[in-house]
C-alpha cells in the first residue's frame, strides 16, 4: 500500500516541478508587449509630425521663392534643414530600438532568454525609448520656434513691400 501512494505522491511532484510556465503568459512579458504597442504608437506620432515638420519646410521655402538674395531667409531654411535632418536621425534610432524591442519580445517569449534577462533589457530600451521621446519633444520646440520666427519676418517683409 505504501508503494502506490509513494508511486502518486512522486508522479504529482515530478509534474509540478516539470511544468513550466510558459514565458510569454507571464504578467511581465504582456506587459512588456503593451508597452511595446505604446512605443509603435508613440512612432507613429513622431512620424506623422516629422511628415508635418517636412511639409512645413517645402511651404517655407515656396515662400522665400519670391525674395530675392535675402541671407536671413536662407539661414531659416538652413536652419529648418538642420533640425529635419535631426529629427530624421531621431526616427531612424528609434526604429531600431523598436526592432531590437520585438527581437526581445520574441527571446522571451520562445525561451531563449530568463526573466531576470528580459526585464533588464527592457528596462534599458524603456529608458532609451523616454529619452528619444524627451528629444523628440525638443526637436519639436525647436520646429515651431523657426517656424514662429520664419512667420514673423514674412509679415514684417510684407508690410515693408505694402509701405
């Protein structure tokens, strides 16, 4: 009698500890997922306003077509120039980080890396991701202010041709 029981008591035991929960099921790595989808969002919108930025830009320099040798104008749309290109290098670092996130997501998901490991690297592209967001934001302000000041001298250009 005790042989049976001891037989059950072994099988339930060796299940429990052979089980393995798998990776991608954990709270952890759906966390990791949903805010991955927040990063995709977050280029997305980054994108759309890199697409504004540029559009901006054709606009302003149609509008200096008419002005002739004007260096101040010229410096704007350099300026402007700067700043896209910027942005453009900003885009493209940040899809990489998105790329080397899915490539994170798809280790731990498939076994290939622990828990221990994922978080870490998680925790390093999230702030990576913060800090593309922060210069994003800054890249932005900088856009608007040119803009801003790119407005405001073509109003003051055109109310010196009205006098």
């Amino acid at each position: 009698m005790k042989t049976p029981l001891t037989l059950v008591l072994f099988a339930i035991t060796l299940s429990l500890f052979s089980c393995k929960q798998n990776p991608a099921e954990t709270p952890e790595h759906k966390a990791m997922v949903e805010e991955h989808k927040a990063m995709e969002a977050s280029h997305d919108a980054m994108t759309k306003e890199h697409n504004d930025m540029q559009d901006d830009h054709n606009q302003m320099i149609e509008a200096h077509k008419g002005i002739e040798n004007d260096s101040i104008h010229l410096a704007m749309e350099n300026e402007h120039s700067a700043i896209l290109s910027k942005h453009a290098e900003l885009i493209e670092a940040h899809e990489a980080l998105i790329a080397k996130h899915a490539e994170l997501e798809t280790k731990h998901g498939s076994g290939d890396m622990t828990l221990e490991e994922m978080t870490a690297e998680h925790e390093t592209m999230k702030t990576e991701h913060e800090a593309m967001e922060k210069e994003h934001q800054s890249i932005k302000e900088d856009h608007e202010r040119v803009t801003q000041e790119d407005e405001k001298m073509m109003k003051e250009d055109k109310e010196k041709e009205e006098q």
